[in-house]
C-alpha cells in the first residue's frame, strides 16, 4: 500500500510534468470539450487516484469548463476501501458515485472471476452510471505502458495488431472512453505517489488476481528496455505508423 502529499502547480515536480503530458494527450486526441461530463474510473489504486487528482487540477486552468463524477465500483474484494474512498472525494471536494456490485451473482462460478472478467463487469457498470446520470465520457486510468503491453499481448496471444485507444467512441458514439494518462509512464504515476500523502492506495485483493500474460510482457519490454530506451515510444508509435504495403 503507497501513501500520498497533497502538493500542487510546479513545487511538486511530479504533477507538473504528469500534468503537461495530460495536457498534451488530451490535445492531441481532442479527449475533452467545453461543458463535457465526465466519469472517472476510481479503482483506489494508484493509476486511477492519478488520474483523478490530474483531472480536477486542470479544471482550475484549462481553457474549456468540464465537470467530473468519480465512481467507484465496489466488488466487494478490499473491506473499507468503499468508505476510505467517501472520505477521500469529500475532502477532495469531488462529486463521486459508489455502486457496490455483488460478483457472485453475476459469475457462474468462482474460477470464472479473473482480471478480464472483472475489467469487463467493471467497465459496463461504469457505463450504465454514466449513461444513468447523463454523462457521455468515461476516462479511465490506463496509462503509456498498460497500452505498449497490450499491443504485445494482442500480437502475441490474438495475433492481431491492435491497442488501447487513447479515445474511444461506443454504441455509435453514446459513450466515449477517454485515457488522459495515455502519455505517462508506470515510473512517472509512482513517482507523484511518493511524493502525496492524503491516500492509501489499493492493491487488487481478489482471490484470482494476476495476468500472468500481461506480466511476462511486462517482463520482456523491461528487459528489452535496458538496451533502448524508447523502446516503449516505439511500440506505441508503431501502431500509429502502419505501412499498408508491407502487411500480408
């Protein structure tokens, strides 16, 4: 569990930097417009905290107004992250949202809870609260290396080329993914979280935690990594350069 210090603007090094690459990601693929709605995954982990607390900084300067809802969906896993979360979003001054969700009736069994089953059961329900409440965007905190691993796993696993859309249009546009965090690093998210300390953060406590895929990839970039350095801008690039020519 990491802790964290409420800091703000360029005296903390971390949300300076994070925030600009945020910005950027956000320009880039035009994730925000004026008087968007905007629902924010809250897992209680460190990625999601992240970008929760980036997302209500650039409300203070940002050119276009938007309004955010936090939500948390609670499986139930982690006793009293629910309510630590309540008390974190109230002196966040937050509008937040908490649906506590009862997985064992939605799974056949228990072996069919795993980390994909549970992102999908998560991801809908976000998606039906956004919609219940009126909000057309759902950001969630996927940042630079959880989309370079799913470019290798989809490579790797579905032998297919695909990755995690920055932004994403749903249901013929009813509901928009967005990922401000798509520029950021794992390394530069702990880093913010070292340097707060006004959250505990939640590691997922689920009985059948862990994709073992995703960390083997995860393995292979790291070491790979250690003879080139942007190893990890080119995987992310490489979806973005196709040569149509050379594919079979």
């Amino acid at each position: 569990m990491v802790t964290i210090n409420k800091s703000q603007g360029r005296n903390n090094k971390p949300m300076y930097f994070i925030s600009k690459k945020v910005g950027k990601a956000v320009g880039d693929y035009k994730m925000i417009a004026d008087k968007d709605k905007i629902v924010v995954g809250v897992s209680g982990g460190m990625d999601s905290i992240t970008l929760l607390k980036m997302l209500k900084y650039r409300q203070t300067f940002a050119p276009v107004q938007f309004d955010i809802l936090a939500v948390h969906i609670d499986f139930g896993y982690s006793a009293g992250l629910s309510r630590r979360l309540r008390e974190f979003f109230k002196k966040e001054k937050v509008d937040y949202y908490i649906k506590k969700v009862n997985i064992f009736k939605k799974a056949k069994s228990k072996n069919e809870i795993n980390c994909f089953w549970c992102s999908w059961n998560r991801r809908k329900t976000l998606f039906e609260t956004a919609a219940k409440f009126g909000f057309k965007k759902v950001a969630l905190g996927h940042h630079l290396d959880d989309i370079i691993q799913t470019v290798l796993l989809n490579l790797f696993y579905k032998g297919e080329i695909s990755a995690m859309k920055p932004k994403q249009e749903l249901f013929k546009g009813k509901i928009k993914i967005i990922r401000p965090l798509a520029y950021i690093e794992k390394k530069e998210i702990l880093r913010f979280a070292r340097r707060e300390n006004d959250f505990a953060y939640e590691k997922c406590s689920c009985p059948n935690a862990g994709d073992t895929k995703r960390a083997l990839v995860e393995k292979v970039i790291r070491e790979i990594s250690q003879n080139n350095l942007q190893i990890k801008k080119n995987i992310f690039r490489s979806v973005q350069r196709i040569k149509k020519d050379y594919l079979l």
